[in-house]
C-alpha cells in the first residue's frame, strides 16, 4: 500500500475513532452535571429531599439504569464508559453510597478474571494455546461443523470446570483457529460462551450459581443436592440449546471478519523456514503438519538437499532440514514465526546473544543511504552490524525468486527482522532506515515451557473444582505459577489483562446494587409473580423468566439470592416441593443469553468476537424463552410438586 494512502486512512480512521471519543466524553460530562444538579436538589437542606425516600429513590434508579441500557444497545460508545457513567450518575444522585457503588472493583470474580488473563497469557506464550486447539478443535469442514467441533467439547468440559476459566483459556485458541480455517469469529464466539454456560448448568459443580442455589437449599430445607442432581434437567437444555444456536447462528449472528491479509497484494513478504531435526513436523505431511491452509501465507517450494520442489502436494512428507519458501502477509509470517517445529532459515538466530524469549521482530524500511543497498541480504552482516537477523523481505508487490540470503538490497525494501527488544530504541534514528517499528505480540512462543503451563492449568482447575481452594485462589497461584516458572514475562503479564472488560463487569455490579437495595427487583418480582395465579407451570415459567431478567440486570449469583426466598414463599403457599423452583431458580441464573453483561464469559468474547449489545439481543432473547418453556415443562416432571 502506497504510504501516502496508508498515512490518509490511518487519519481518516483515526478522525472517525475521536469523534466517537468526544461524543462519549460530551455524553458523560451531560449525564454527570445532570446528577450534580439532581443532588443539589435532594440535599439535605431542601425541601425537596423527602422525594427521594421511597418510590423516588425506585424510580430515580430505574431510569438511570434504563439509560444505561439504552447508550448499550443503542449508542456506540465504549462499553466500559457506559458502565461507569451509570455507576457514576447512581452514586451522584445519591442512590447508592461509596461502597455501594464501588462493591464491584473488590469483587472475587472481578480479580478471578484478571488473574485468569495472566494464566491464559502463559498458555498462548509457551504455544500450549496451539496444542490445545489441535487437539481439541481439529479441522472442521465448514462453519456448521465447526461450530459442532466447538461447542460439544467446550460443554462437556464446562460441566467440570469452572466456565469462566475455561472460555479465557478457549478463546486464544478459537482466535487462532478461526483466523487459520478463515472463520469469522463473530460466528464462533457467541457459541463459545453460551456452550460453556449451558454445559456448566449440567452438574452443580459447573458454575458457582448452582452452588450458592444448593447452600440456600441446605439452608432452607436441609436438602443436599448431589452432583449430578440437576444433570436430567440440565443435559437436555444444553441439547435444545446448541441446536438452536447451530440452526439459528447463520442468520442471527453478525458476520464481521477482521481485515486479515488485507495487505497480501501490496506488500508480500518472503521468508524462508528449515525443519527442525528433532522437531513434531519430521515425517509429517504437509497437510497434517498445518502448512497447508496457512491465511494469508503460501508455500510456494520446498528444497531438499539442493533440489527444489516447486508443485508441493499435500500428502508430501517433510524431512529434517527442509527448507520451506513462504510469501504471504506480516501477520502470517509473525504466526509462522511461531510453529514449533520450525526456525528461519539464515541460521543467525542462534548466533545472537540475547535469550529468544525477549526478542521481538521489527520491520525497517531501507532508506537510499543505506550501506546495505546493493547488498545481499547474506553479504550484508546484519548481525554484525545490528544485533539483528533478517527472516523476510518485501519489495512492494513483486514476487522475489532465489534464496532469501541471495537477495540484494534496494532502497524501499521492507525487512522483516528479529532482534532484542531495545532495538528499535537503538535504531529509531538511524539514518540506514525510512522507517523503523516493532511488530506488536512478536515474541517467539517458548515451546519448551508449554508442558509446564498446562501443568499448572491442570493443577488450577483441579483444586477450583475439589473445592481444595477457591477460584479466586486457585487463579491467583496459578497466575504467580505462570510469571515464577518464566511461562509469560513480568511485563507481557500486565499488558494481557484487559482494562475494559473489567471496568464493564466490576461498574455493572452498581447496577445490580442500585435495583436491590432500592426495592425495584423485590417489587418486579412481586408484581410478576403476582399475576400468574396458582398455575403450577405458569408460576415455574414466570418464576424462570424473572429470575432471568434479574440475571442480566444484576448478576448470576444476585439472582438467585434475591429469587429464592420468593420461590420459597410461593411453594410454601401452594404446598408444593420446594425442589422444583429451586431447580427453576438454578437453571434461571446460571442462564442469561440476551445481554453481554448477562454472564461474564459473555462479557470476556465481546471485544473478540466484534460484538455489539444488540447482537446479542437477538440470538439470546429468543433462547431465554426456550429455556424457560423448557425448563417450567421438565423440573415438575422430574420433581413432582
């Protein structure tokens, strides 16, 4: 691409991204100076103060959290400062106190989830993210097979594991597969994280909410649950439910594709990969091997003890010392770069003093100064004169022929090279160079330390799930594990946890408080109930729909606390079991489908998956509904009333 073109889109872009930023900014500033003169008015010098006891204080919280909602679903601001906006206009307006307001940011699952970014940082580090989608994932054959291959593990798995841990473990994993198979990963996402929700509503040990709902049991009723008591009812609704989303994704789910390989055409790299002697690759085909369908990347020739192999078919195995020709786009190399079983060719690297886990690879631009012009690559001495390696070249579109060693340098020529990370702060001035950047999450994976990371994933989700330690302290070890053993560096750790999603979930919780403490949910719930009569199925269906909404206003485990003691009440005064509505109630909270903020995987694939809030409206609100027909029809079947 033609850099004047590159620079005016990366402004126009750039323009589009701060308008959106003011309009955010000029909406807060709005909504804040809106609650300080509310405030104003509520002091406890005014006569206006007693409105806000009672329906006031209901009303005024309901309408802040209608506003939020409605800048979710329909405004494109960034969801983390909608979030806090809301959060903010309720502790202004006096609805809810500091603590209140700020309840979310001490929240276990909100540092869980932080920790579990660092975990899952070590896992794509060490190449343990690739493993396990090999592994687990293979090669589908299209998008509905895909989705299968996805969905049917992840809910089996969830039903033992925490799903929290194992969507963030997924996610680098479905990431990477989608971008190989040329997936969007707006079809593939959404399904991720309802699988691992539905399959942790099949044992009580799947998800926390189906814990807290069998201590309130306990507590109430002195009833212990087992676990694999909610299994009968829990396995049919993740059946109904991958099979809707597999009937259904096609046309409810947006199909948004990340710009991959946009740049193929204008700027090919060449690069050039030997097979290592030891390495997984030896005797593998070209197929199995996973070099085959590369986005982005193609294998043009393979040689061979001299002999070139220009036509490689797919069933052509690879030997040791292979030297494998690729052209394709940066970001392809870069994966490329970090396939175990593979090294570039110029057989430099090693030569390099620095350790390869604190390299990275930058891009230059050789500028018409340059000493290196009308040199070849190999006669330049780049290590010698740069402490770096050069793996590809570029020269605008032209396909370049021979050996990449061979090549000889001119002005405009792109290399891509691996060097320690200060070289760019060495070379950003350097007159040999138009250009010198760093390409962003460069570092080679260390292979080596890949057996350790899943080790200590393993130990994490076994002690989570035998109760041994909590969540929380199970992810935080394992996240110290990751940094300690050397699976993810110091710094790499903070710059994997993201700031947004967790701003979003821990500002949400104000939501949550604002409509309990100020009645609202008790009195929704109330009322709703209220208008059902003594129908057995109809008072289990509204009983589900309430506690589902409640759900994706406040938080999973908040619903059904909230909820309980209600179905208790209403089983008591029909003189009925308690454990159908407690079942209701388990099934109601551990679900919640139509919103991001329902269910914190949902939240975790937003950003990956390109969402926005309506799109999950649209394939949740309908599946909410199912659940709950479904569930009000099987939990008085399999606990009679």
């Amino acid at each position: 691409m033609p850099l004047k073109l590159q620079s005016w889109r990366g402004r126009a872009s750039g323009s589009a991204q701060y308008r959106r930023y003011l309009l955010s900014g000029l909406l807060l500033l709005v909504g804040l100076l809106a609650a300080l003169v509310l405030r104003r008015l509520f002091e406890d010098d005014m006569p206006a103060k007693r409105l806000l006891d009672g329906a006031a204080s209901a009303w005024l919280a309901s309408g802040i959290v209608a506003l939020t909602f409605a800048l979710f679903a329909f405004t494109r601001m960034a969801p983390d400062m909608v979030a806090l906006l809301g959060m903010t206009l309720l502790l202004l307006c006096g609805v809810l106190t500091p603590e209140q307001a700020f309840i979310g940011f001490a929240n276990e699952g909100v540092i869980t989830i932080g920790a579990l970014y660092v975990v899952v940082a070590g896992l794509r580090e060490t190449g343990a993210v690739g493993w396990i989608g090999r592994r687990l994932l293979g090669r589908p054959s299209g998008l509905r097979a895909a989705q299968i291959r996805l969905m049917a593990p992840v809910a089996f798995l969830s039903a033992f594991l925490n799903n929290t841990p194992l969507v963030a473990m997924m996610l680098p994993a479905v990431s990477d597969w989608a971008k190989r198979f040329e997936l969007p990963p707006s079809k593939l996402m959404i399904p991720l994280s309802y699988a691992a929700v539905l399959g942790g509503a099949c044992t009580l040990i799947g998800t926390s909410t189906n814990l807290v709902v069998a201590g309130l049991l306990h507590s109430y009723a002195d009833v212990r649950l087992g676990l694999f008591e909610i299994t009968r009812l829990g396995v049919p609704c993740a059946i109904l439910g991958i099979g809707y989303v597999l009937l259904v994704s096609r046309w409810l789910l947006p199909d948004r594709r990340p710009p991959i390989s946009a740049q193929l055409d204008e700027r090919a790299y060449q690069v050039e990969m030997v097979v290592s002697d030891k390495g997984p690759l030896v005797g593998k085909s070209i197929e199995s091997a996973g070099l085959r369908h590369l986005p982005g990347l193609y294998l043009a020739h393979v040689e061979r003890n001299g002999k070139v192999l220009s036509a490689v078919a797919p069933d052509q195995l690879l030997e040791a010392r292979d030297l494998l020709g690729f052209v394709g786009a940066l970001e392809s190399v870069v994966d490329l770069n970090r396939v175990e079983g593979l090294t570039p060719a110029p057989g430099q690297l090693e030569k390099l003093d620095t350790p390869r886990e604190r390299r990275s690879l930058f891009e230059v631009v050789i500028s018409n100064s340059s000493p290196l012009l009308g040199r070849s690559i190999r006669g330049g001495r780049f290590r010698n004169r740069y402490g770096a390696v050069v793996i590809a070249v570029a020269r605008g579109g032209t396909r370049l022929g021979g050996k990449l060693g061979d090549i000889v340098l001119r002005s405009g020529d792109t290399l891509l090279l691996e060097a320690p990370a200060t070289f760019w702060e060495e070379n950003r001035n350097s007159r040999d160079f138009f250009l010198v950047s760093a390409v962003p999450d460069s570092q080679p994976h260390r292979h080596d330390r890949a057996w350790i990371s899943l080790t200590i994933l393993a130990a994490m989700a076994a002690t989570a799930s035998l109760s041994l330690l909590t969540m929380l302290e199970a992810s935080l070890l394992a996240g110290l594990a990751m940094i300690a053993t050397r699976c993810v560096g110091r710094s790499n750790a903070g710059r994997t946890i993201d700031g947004q999603v967790l701003l979003v979930i821990a500002a949400s919780f104000a939501l949550g408080q604002a409509l309990d403490v100020t009645g609202v949910a008790a009195s929704i719930a109330h009322w709703t109930l209220g208008l059902v009569g003594d129908s057995a199925p109809l008072v289990l269906f509204a009983a589900y729909l309430v506690t589902a909404l409640f759900t994706e206003l406040i938080s999973n485990s908040g619903a059904a606390v909230l909820m309980f003691p209600i179905a208790v009440a209403l089983a008591d005064g029909m003189g009925a079991s308690i454990l159908p509505f407690a079942m209701t109630i388990m099934m109601a909270a551990s679900f919640g489908f139509a919103s991001p903020i329902g269910y914190q995987t949902h939240l975790m694939v937003y950003g990956p998956g390109g969402y926005r809030f309506a799109d999950f409206v649209r394939i949740g609100l309908p599946l909410d509904l199912l659940m709950a027909f479904l569930v009000a029809a099987l939990a008085p079947v399999f606990w009679p009333l």
